[in-house]
C-alpha cells in the first residue's frame, strides 16, 4: 500500500460497499478494497484501477497487515455482530480508526464498551455511518436542543426501499429476538411490534409504525443522554403481524438449519434497490421528545432513498477521519460531527412542528 490510499473499504463488493466505493472515487478518493472473494474484488479493482486486497476478516495477521498503513477502514461486511471483534482488535493494534454501516444494538453497545481502548491507542470507533443511524441520530440531537430537559425520545422513519442482500442477511440473524426499546436508561427486550403508533411523516398521508430493534435505541442514549428511547418504522399491516408470530416461534428461528435455511432464501431473493429508486426514492424521518411536566418538541426530516445516502454519509465521515483531528474513542455522528451534520447533504430538509400539546 502507499500513502496515497490511507482508506480502505472492506466488503466492497457487496451492493452497499459498491455504492460507497463509486462515491468515493467520484470524491476523488483512491481507497484500497479489499473482501474475502478474490473474483469479485478484482473484478471491482479493475473498474475502478484501485488497488485490494483478498482476505478473510478471520485472517488476523492478513487483517492486521492490511491496516499497517492505512488510517481508516470503513467496513461494510455484516452482519456486523460477527465481524466486528477481529476488526477492532486489528484496529487497536495498527492504530486505524474504524467506520462501519451496522445498526445493530449490540454492535454499537460493544463499540462504545471499547470506548477506553481506542482513546489509548488516538483512535476513533465510529459504527453506524449511513442511513443507520446518522439521519435518527441527528434528528435525535436537534430534538434535545429543542427541549434539553427531555426524558422521552420517540423516532419513526418510513420509505426505506427494497432490502440488498447484507440487510436480509443481518435481519435473518436477528430473527426471534424481539424488539428492544431503552427504559431509564437500560436496554430492554419487548415483544416483537409490541406497540404500535400511528404519525405524519410530511408525505400527504398519515402511517401506522410498529416498534423496531433499531440503532437508536442504542445510539441516540449517547449523542442525547435521554433515558426513555422507542424506534418505529412504517410498516403494513400484515408484516407486523408476522414479526408477531416470529417473536412467537422465536425458539424455532434460532436453530442453525432453520436459520441456514433462512439464509441462503434471503441470497437469492434481496437484490436491493434499482437505479431509478436510488436516484429518486426518498425516506422519511419524525421525532418526538417530551420532558416530565408533558411539553412535547417534533420534528421530520426527509433525506434521500437510504441506501445511496448512507454511501454520502459514510463517505464524508471517512474522509473527514482521514484528515487531522482530536477525537478519539466512541463516538455516534452527532457527537462527532453535530446535529445539523446531516443537512450538509443534498436532497435532506428538516422541519421543526413547534410545542406540541399532550394529548
């Protein structure tokens, strides 16, 4: 490697990590790519004239010599619950600051545990650098500063598009677990769509969301310090109440072949989003918070289709690690960057609703 290409980007062949190479050469970035299937990162090396890597993130002393002489690794290889211990292990040895896409709960949990061990080698864990989390987790911070004595976050979003193949997958392996919401400021399992809520989300219609696993629940505890967090998504009808008879038979979907079985229908069927839902799909965002004596603060947020801006989130968020700075540890994107991080990108409008009565 030179030091011309302090970046890498792993699981770069994937449908996300394809996203966020294109974004970064078109940036000017010349990132080293690397994954564990030698045809498919040639084949991407090629298009692109970069340089890669093939390895498997179970190859420590590949991994570790991988980062010798980059400064960020931006990985995109989930789910992440299973690649991200070697990772940050190799991250810790190399002093290489680590970026990931993840949204899952115990990714981010795990990350900010390791907060003491990266600020004593100068680096920086920032999971969750695209659609999950850095759109919730900006609203999430812009509803603080509008009543900082908050004691209850909601946040909701709808219209993310066609799922690829590395988000079947990591839903796969959370098949059975239920939701999880944060109480007094401790993560709690609930019952799978254990609430449902219905919301405007500035669309011209009014919709029903079912209360999800997301990162927030997570996340948005560290960038805001409220103890109170529940996420939904917008959801039909029929599909909660499939996560209801999932959450039911949730013995049965942890068994290995049932999950296996799971697995391999999930590679065949999620393609992601097309070019046209890429370029012109659109997520929606609303947020609540309220503070003990009832006053309410809302908010929504519209951002492009989720998968092309988490390839623009995640991006700038590498980019911006690979230039001088002082953080060092955990960090969400918020507390890295600020609340308004996210409008710094095209297509993204927020809209304050004002005091909202208790209702």
């Amino acid at each position: 490697m030179t030091q011309s290409s302090p970046l890498l980007i792993y699981g770069a062949y994937g449908f996300t990590g394809k996203l966020i190479v294109a974004e970064a050469v078109r940036r000017g970035l010349r990132p080293v790519i690397a994954g564990r299937n030698r045809d498919k990162t040639e084949a991407l090396a090629r298009q692109y004239d970069l340089e890669y890597r093939v390895f498997s993130l179970d190859d420590g002393l590949a991994l570790r010599d991988a980062l010798k002489e980059v400064k960020v690794i931006l990985q995109c290889a989930g789910p992440f619950i299973h690649t991200v211990r070697p990772v940050l292990e190799a991250c810790l040895t190399t002093q290489t600051h680590y970026v990931d896409i993840t949204g899952e709960i115990e990714v981010f949990e795990y990350l900010a545990a390791q907060s003491g061990r990266a600020a004593s080698r100068g680096i920086v864990l920032l999971p969750g650098s695209g659609f999950d989390v850095v759109p919730s987790d900006c609203l999430a911070a812009h509803l603080k500063s509008l009543l900082p004595d908050a004691h209850t976050l909601t946040l909701a979003f709808k219209g993310v598009s066609r799922m690829s193949r590395g988000t079947a997958l990591t839903m796969v392996e959370n098949l059975g677990k239920g939701g999880a919401i944060r109480r007094d400021g401790k993560i709690v399992e609930v019952p799978a769509a254990h609430e449902v809520m219905t919301m405007d989300f500035g669309d011209g219609e009014m919709s029903t969301a079912a209360c999800i696993p997301w990162g927030d629940v997570s996340t948005a505890y560290y960038s805001t310090g409220i103890p109170n967090i529940q996420v939904f998504m917008a959801l039909p009808k029929p599909m909660m109440e499939q996560m209801r008879q999932a959450y039911r038979w949730r013995w049965l979907l942890k068994l290995s072949i049932v999950k296996n079985y799971l697995k391999k229908q999930a590679e065949k069927r999620y393609t992601g989003p097309d070019d046209k839902l890429l370029k012109e799909g659109k997520s929606y965002l609303w947020g609540r918070v309220e503070n003990k004596e009832g006053q309410r603060r809302e908010a929504r947020l519209i951002t492009p289709e989720g998968y092309r801006l988490t390839s623009l989130t995640a991006v700038e968020i590498a980019r911006r690690l690979l230039e001088p700075h002082q953080m060092k540890g955990f960090y969400t994107p918020s507390k890295a960057f600020g609340k308004d991080f996210i409008l710094e990108f095209e297509g993204v409008e927020r809209t304050d609703l004002g005091a909202v009565p208790l209702s």
